[in-house]
C-alpha cells in the first residue's frame, strides 16, 4: 500500500519537475550533439591521397568522399567561436576551405581544370551554421580579415600554380611552425617564382593580393624574409603565367 502511495506522489508531481523553466536550464546545443570541430579525419584523408608536391590522388580522395563528406558537416555545425584563439580560428578556416575545395573538385571530377566549373569560387553551397557560404567568402570574409598574409600559401585552389596542399591537417598548435614552412616553400620554388638578385617574376598571387603582402613595408622586403638570398631594393619585378591545370597526381 505505502508503494502505491509513492507512486501515486511521483505521478503527481512528475508535470511539476518537468515543466519548462526546469527544462530551460540546460538547452541541449549542437555541441552538444556533434562535438567541438575534429580535424584528425582530414588529417588522414591528406596523409592518403596528398603527395609532398601537394599533388592530390583524386581518385582515391574519391573513394572516400563520404568520410570527405562527415568531415565538411562537422564543421558546419560546429563554426567559429569568438572565444577560440586566432590560431585556432585560422586552422579552422584553411581547413575548411581546403576540404571544401576538395569536395568541389571530386563533385566534378572528371574535369582538367576547376576553371571549367561554373563560378566555382562565388557560388554558395558550403555549409556554416545553418546558412551557405562560398570559398570567395571563406577567404576575403574570413581569412583575410584576419591580417595574415601567410594565408595565401596555406589555402590550395586546386591547380598547380598554386601554393601546394599540404599533406596534414592545419592545427591550432601547429599552425605557427605549418604557415611559416608552407611560406618558405612556396616562395623559394621555383616552379613558381624565379627569383635573383635584381630581377624576380613572381606567381601572380603577390600581384592580385600585392596589399596584404605590404602592411609592414614593400613586397621585397616582405619576400626577402624568406629568401636565402636577399633581392636588391630596386629589382625588376614581373609575374609569370599562372597554371590553373587541376593538381592532380598524374
């Protein structure tokens, strides 16, 4: 008798301890749900089918294009936070736009070139909290208001003028040590500037972001910090032919 008294209170006041307010205390976040963004799958996805020329196994990233997949929805559902730290920020958003542009490449592959897709750097599709971005505003919106020049070596247009695609996840703890290899590499190859003593030709990346190399002096001056050999003040300076065949392992 004195259970059935128990359980007579319990259902009784149940509509009491669940009402709203109580409810309310803890909302369930998508945090909660998926967890804060994870970038180890990434990771492995670059240790298999990136080279260290940063040419990409296209066909094989396909294989595995639903990992790819999880990957960029992660991502999307767990965006920027204002309290994460500029390091991290910026690892988030060049990995999200490599991935992304990973992705948009294995959507149409076959193709020579992510030139012959349709405004592939100003179409919307790529999911951040609930909304669509493009890859124009990842980079322009994102990254470069973030006052880091070293961007422009980190993040991969999948052509093979561009800066390489390195074959590991940028990371919040690494990403000093990644932006500062990634510069040097790219600024001493020569596939993709010539450089001498008083003449340079340079990839047209200096030319079309020439402002975000200069906040702190010329762009001499800036190239210089990563040269073996230092370019006279004075040097002619022209750009080459930019390459936008796809970066694909052949």
């Amino acid at each position: 008798m004195l259970q059935i008294s128990y359980l007579f209170l319990f259902f009784l006041f149940q509509p009491i301890l669940l009402s709203s307010d109580t409810l309310d205390l803890v909302p369930i976040t998508s945090e909660q749900i998926y967890g804060e963004a994870d970038h180890k799958s990434w990771d492995r996805l670059l240790h298999s089918f990136v080279d260290e020329k940063g040419n990409v196994d296209y066909r094989g990233f396909k294989k595995e294009s639903e990992t790819l997949n999880r990957y960029l929805e992660q991502l999307g559902s767990n965006t920027v936070s204002e309290n994460w730290s500029r390091e991290k920020k910026l690892a988030y958003y060049i990995n999200l736009y490599n991935a992304a542009t990973v992705k948009l490449i294995l959507d149409n592959y076959p193709l020579a070139s992510i030139r012959d897709i349709n405004k592939p750097w100003d179409r919307a599709w790529i999911e951040y909290g609930g909304e669509f971005i493009s890859l124009g505003e990842i980079e322009h919106q994102m990254l470069r208001k973030m006052n880091e020049p070293r961007i422009h070596f980190a993040i991969n247009c999948a052509s093979y003028s561009c800066p390489k695609l390195l074959n590991e996840a940028y990371t919040e703890g690494k990403l000093e040590k990644q932006l500062d290899k990634a510069s040097k590499d790219f600024v001493n190859d020569p596939s993709r500037n010539k450089i001498s003593e008083n003449k340079v030709a340079l990839s047209k990346i200096f030319k079309w972001y020439k402002k975000d190399f200069e906040n702190n002096g010329s762009l001499i001056v800036y190239l210089n910090q990563y040269l073996k050999s230092s370019i006279n003040p004075d040097a002619k300076i022209e750009y080459l032919k930019y390459n936008w065949s796809l970066n694909e392992i052949k």
